[in-house]
C-alpha cells in the first residue's frame, strides 16, 4: 500500500515535539503539506528544520499559538489555511494524585486536552464536511481505558476525547470526512523521556530500558514489554488519515503494546 496525501493540507497540533512531530513528519513524507503548531516561532522553526533536514522537498509552515485558551485557538484558526486533515495531538499529563488536583488543574487539563479539539472541530470541520473529504483524529491514550490512579484528571480527558471522537463521526456520518481516535499506550517521546530522565541518571541505565522497566511496573499487562517509539504511533495516525482508511470512522484504534487487556 503507498500512502500518498500530495494535494492535501494537515494541522497536526503540538507538533514541535513527541508523537505530534512524529505524525507531522510522517504526513509529509506522503506528500501532504503539513502546518506544525508549537507555543514559540523558535520551537516551530527548529520543527520546520528538522523536517525540511529530513525530508528536503516537504511543504510545510508554522504556526505558533498556545491551545491551551480559546484565544490561542482561535488566533490558530484565524492563521490558517483550508485543512483537510485535523490531527488534535496536543495533550498535557503528568502524576496529581486526586486529592492535590484543584479546580486549576481540571480547567487546565479540559481546556488543553479537550477544548482546542472541540474548537479546532468545529471551526474545521463544516468545510471538510462541504468539499466532501476529510479526516480528524484524536490523539487520546489508553489511560482513556484503564483510567490511571495517580492521573485521574488526564484519564477523564482522554475518555472525553474517545466520546467527541465518536460523537463527531455520527454528526457527519456519510459525508466522506471520517473521524477516529488513536490510544497510544507508553510511548518515548519527549515529554516521557523527560519525566524518566531522574532514573535514567540515578540508574546510569539506556532511557529504552528505563522506559521499559516503568512499562512494566506500571503498565504490566503491555505485550511489547517496552515503550513503543512515537514512529510507531505515527504510522498508525498516518494510515487513518489516508484516503484507502475510508472505511474506519467512529472507531477507537490501540497503538497500546497490548496494554487494554481485552480482546476487541
Ligand atoms: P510531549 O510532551 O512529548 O510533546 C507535546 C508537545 O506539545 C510539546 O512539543 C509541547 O511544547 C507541545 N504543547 C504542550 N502544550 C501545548 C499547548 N498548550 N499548545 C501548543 N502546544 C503545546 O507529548 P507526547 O508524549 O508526544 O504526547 C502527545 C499526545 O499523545 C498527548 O495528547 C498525550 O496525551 C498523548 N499520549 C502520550 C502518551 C505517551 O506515553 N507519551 C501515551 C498516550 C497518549
């Protein structure tokens, strides 16, 4: 199967770093001119770099804008151009444990992780729904599932996303834009490289085998038994946004190393 999106246009949000660069940088490599979204013009241009060093003839502009606020997302819509594929990526987490987490942190949480891909939909989607074609895909986590004891306030976002998700798909059901979910399980990107980082140095262990050693501590029931790498989570974002995935819309697609214990 080629994948090729030459002609289409795709924001994929928090895309300076982690899984959203990974994807960003995996959309272009099909051919689609891609919008890399960061908080800084320096994060955004040292994205740009890193692709352009990569993959020289890839199409791509920046566009800084914090999503954590309806303004930041709002100045995002107002700088761009059509989008045919919305990839809602940016996502805040880290250990609260309940009893600490004040309404603060809730708000932060349901406007980062939640609210920019509700305002990103709804600003988006109308005119996919009109040319006819498009896709949305939400980057939600299998903490959306197996609902973390010590990340009560991520898990709650991340099943919210699944609900929008499939929510969404039903709203434009027939139209030819498709709208899914992808759960990454443990994933080594840069915000997990830098809450290892203390045991990588306490341990003077490789950060792959610290990850994996965190895997399975907390995430025992992992089939992979290591972090998987934010290429592969990429690759699945990528195929979900081609045109041969049209027949997958609504669905809630694990990229987990088998982390959801269940068979479907
Ligand atoms: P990361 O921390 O490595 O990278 C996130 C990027 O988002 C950074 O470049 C950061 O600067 C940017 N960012 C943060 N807040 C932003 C904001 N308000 N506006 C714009 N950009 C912002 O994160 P990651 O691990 O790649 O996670 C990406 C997504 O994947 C998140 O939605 C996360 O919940 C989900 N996820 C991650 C894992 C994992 O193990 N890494 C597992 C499951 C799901």
């Amino acid at each position: 199967m080629h994948i090729n999106l030459t002609g289409k246009t795709a924001l994929v949000t928090a895309s300076t770093g982690g899984i959203g660069f990974a994807i960003a940088q995996g959309l272009a490599a099909t051919g689609a001119t891609v919008v890399i979204n960061g908080r800084s013009d320096s994060s955004v241009q040292k994205a740009l770099a890193r692709i352009r060093e990569a993959l020289p003839q890839a199409s791509l502009s920046g566009a800084v804008a914090d999503l954590s606020n309806a303004d930041g997302v709002d100045a995002l819509i107002a700088a761009l151009p059509a989008v045919d594929i919305l990839v809602n990526n940016a996502g805040i987490y880290g250990l609260v444990d309940f009893f600490e987490t004040d309404d603060a942190c809730w708000e932060n949480y349901w406007q980062t992780n939640v609210m920019s891909g509700v305002r990103l939909s709804r600003a988006l989607v109308p005119a996919m729904v009109e040319r006819g074609w498009g896709r949305v895909v939400f980057i939600s986590s299998e903490s959306g599932l197996n609902i973390p004891a010590d990340m009560i306030h991520y898990g709650v976002t991340k099943t919210a996303q699944l609900s929008l998700s499939r929510g969404l798909a039903k709203r434009v059901a027939g139209s030819g834009v498709t709208v899914n979910s992808v759960l990454p399980g443990p994933t080594l990107s840069d915000g997990l490289a830098h809450m290892l980082d203390e045991e990588r140095v306490r341990s003077g262990k490789t950060l792959e085998a610290v990850a994996a050693e965190f895997v399975m501590q907390h995430r025992p029931t992992s089939l992979i038994q290591r972090a998987a790498t934010v290429e592969e989570v990429a690759n699945m974002v990528v195929y979900v946004c081609s045109t041969q995935a049209s027949a997958t819309s609504g669905a809630a697609l694990r990229v987990d190393g088998g982390v959801v214990d269940d068979i479907v």
